[in-house]
C-alpha cells in the first residue's frame, strides 16, 4: 500500500466556497462595515427568513448560541425540566446545562432515528411538567413531527427545533426548523451552508427574535450610558461572517440536490449487499442528506471500526454515529427514556453500535465516490459471512 501522504483527501463534509461570498464580503470591507453587525446581517436574516417561510430571524454567532437563547426565551431555569433528543451532537444539549436545567434523554425511532413519538409520550408520563422539549432533525432528515407536535400540544408544552443539521430538507411541504415555537440552525464549516461559523434563530413571534437581539448583544438596556439590568451574552453575528452566509444561501438548493445525489450513489452501489443499510429517510418529508450515514447489519460481525479504518488508510473521512447523550459522560445520573421495552437495547444505542457517517462532500467526484464504494465494499467482501 502507497503511502498515505501521497493520497488525496476525501472529506466527510468541507465547506465550499463559490464566488458570490466574496461580492457580498468586499461590499463589507469598501463600506468599512467589518464590525459586529451591519446591512449584511440585517439581510441574511430576512432571506433566510424568506426561504425557511419563518416570520422573523435573529443572526448569531452559533447554532449553540441559539438554542441557549431559545431556552432562555421559554423561561427554562434552574431545576426545569427539558426533553430533547438523546442521539445527536452535544451542542444540542450543553445549553441546558448552562441553565442549570434538567435535561431527560428521548430514545429515537428507527423509522428516521429522530426522536420517538412513543418514548416522547413515556416521558409525560412520567414527568408531565417539562418546560421544553428539543426536536433535532438528524443527518438532515425530518423527524415525525406530526406525532410530536401532537403529543407536546396536548401537553402545551412548547417545541424547539434543532435543525442544525436540516436546513432545506421539509416535512409535508414545510420546512423543519418552523413548526415549534423556535427553530435553530447552524452554519458550521461542514453544514450544507456555511459561514465559517455562525447560526440562526427563527420565530413566527416577532417578541422572541427581538428579545433574542437583544440578549445577544449583552442585554445593554436603552440608555445613553452602559445600563444592564439583566444578564446577556456576546452572541451576535458579524457583517464579514453574515456576507458569507448570504452568498451561500444562493447556493443552497445546488448543495442539496448534490447531497441527495451522494445519498442515491451508495444507497444503489449498496443494494446487492445485504450487511449494509442506508440511513433511512422519512416519507413524509424530503431530507437534505447533509450526511449519508450506513448500518451493519447485526449478525455481522463486522463493526464500524474496521470500515472507518479500511477508509482511512486510503485518506478518506468517515465518522462514527453521534454517540446518544445518556452513554456520554458528562450526562451520566441523567433520565433516559427508552423507545424499546425495559431490558433490550435502546434504539439510539444500536444505531451508535452498528453505523457510520460515509463522505458526503459535495465536491467528491465519480472517482472519489466509486473509491469510497470500493473501499467499503471491500470489508463487506473479505468476510463471507457478510456477503
């Protein structure tokens, strides 16, 4: 085998830069408008709000950031209780900690590997007063959000939608991030858009954005000197970062369709394999595909690792599925709430044992793609069992 270095790197997911970013980051810099704020934050704001069909938007600093303000918008403090989604990225979940909250782990479903509608109702059951709930659209695909808006209305239990990972993908015509009272996105370096860092919070309630702005940008009370009567955060975003953005957004729905694309090469390259299974999609939605993700099947006793390490002596990126917050550490002593009966494994758990995230960069060619077919068809091969 060649040596490594020599190889080229195929990436899980890396930004990509068109030409349009920088227009909008030169009108920033000729205007000497590179501060905190400014014209290309007020537009980002509105276009994504247009193309997302929310009311109103508040441009920050983090996809982290926004769920932290969306907690705080719904009142969530001390000792309160959150429901949210145990199998996604701890960013999701950090925030209500930073609140001193309380958060209860929801198992997914198998159907999409968002949150259970089933283990959502359980939860109730048990704590019938949470003060939130966190909804994560993952790997870009559409949660059941039509048994999960019915159970928390029943409740009156207000929805935040972490669709960090979603942006563009819908459910029934809508796009995620605006069916609960607050929906959340991020523009991570490898989200399907990116602005280097940065992310959105969305609203049809005109009072939530404005208090969000407001908290963002350190609670500073209408007065001519610094008066702060409560606490804020140094949250909101820059007019070079929000130039970025505005330039991606045009190339949104080209991003998608190339990871749609991504998703339909392995998912027909892996038919005639029966150890492999695609992420599986929601039908009642359309996913984005940020991530085309695969399982082993369970009599297989080929694991996600080997796989992982088989494509990286070939210098391509792979990931393991998010490990599910109630395995993690740092929540250990915290509720989880299984999909399954009591005694048999989790859902979350067996997706996190048997998966992998496969490159899904755009910018991967035929020849990357059939590499990383090869390579993973590979492993599948050397075991007889698997075939």
């Amino acid at each position: 085998m060649s040596d490594i270095n020599n190889k080229k790197k195929i990436y899980l997911s890396s930004p990509t830069m068109h030409s349009r970013e920088q227009d909008f980051v030169k009108e920033a810099f000729n205007s000497n408008w590179v501060a905190p704020l400014g014209p290309n934050v007020d537009n980002f704001e509105k276009e994504l709000a247009a193309y997302t069909g929310s009311g109103y938007a508040a441009a920050l600093s983090s996809g982290t950031a926004a769920i932290h303000l969306a907690l705080r918008l719904l009142g969530v403090a001390q000792g309160d209780t959150v429901f949210v989604s145990s199998l996604t990225f701890s960013a999701t979940c950090n925030p209500i900690l930073y609140e001193k909250a309380v958060p209860v782990f929801i198992d997914s479903e198998p159907d999409t590997w968002n949150m259970s509608p089933e283990a959502l109702r359980k939860a109730f059951a048990k704590y019938p007063r949470p003060k939130a709930v966190i909804v994560v659209h993952l790997y870009g695909t559409p949660a059941k959000m039509a048994e999960i808006m019915a159970v928390c209305e029943e409740y009156q239990v207000p929805v935040i939608e972490d669709a960090a990972e979603s942006l563009s993908a819908t459910y029934r015509g809508r796009q995620t991030g605006t069916f609960g009272k607050l929906g959340v996105f991020s523009f991570n370096g490898n989200k399907i858009i990116t602005t280097s860092g940065g992310g959105m919070l969305v609203s049809d309630e005109e009072e939530y954005i404005a208090k969000a702005r407001f908290l963002s940008t350190q609670a500073r009370d209408p007065a001519r000197h610094y008066q702060h009567s409560q606490i804020g955060y140094n949250y909101r975003m820059s007019n070079i970062v929000a130039g970025i953005g505005r330039g991606q957004l045009l190339y949104l729905e080209a991003h998608k369709q190339k990871k749609q694309a991504i998703y339909r090469r392995y998912q027909e390259a892996f038919t005639d394999i029966p150890m492999i299974t695609m992420n599986p999609l929601n039908g009642d939605g359309e996913a984005n595909n940020w991530l085309s993700c695969m399982t082993i099947a369970k009599e297989c006793p080929v694991k996600p690792d080997q796989i992982m390490d088989a494509l990286a002596a070939e210098n391509i990126e792979s990931r393991p599925i998010w490990k599910p917050m109630h395995c993690q550490p740092v929540f250990a002593g915290f509720d989880f709430i299984s999909h399954n009966e009591e005694g048999s494994m989790a859902v979350s758990e067996d997706i996190f044992a048997r998966g992998l995230c496969l490159p899904s960069d755009i910018k991967n060619t035929d020849a990357d793609m059939e590499l990383i077919i090869s390579v993973v068809s590979s492993v599948s091969s050397a075991n007889s069992f698997c075939r």
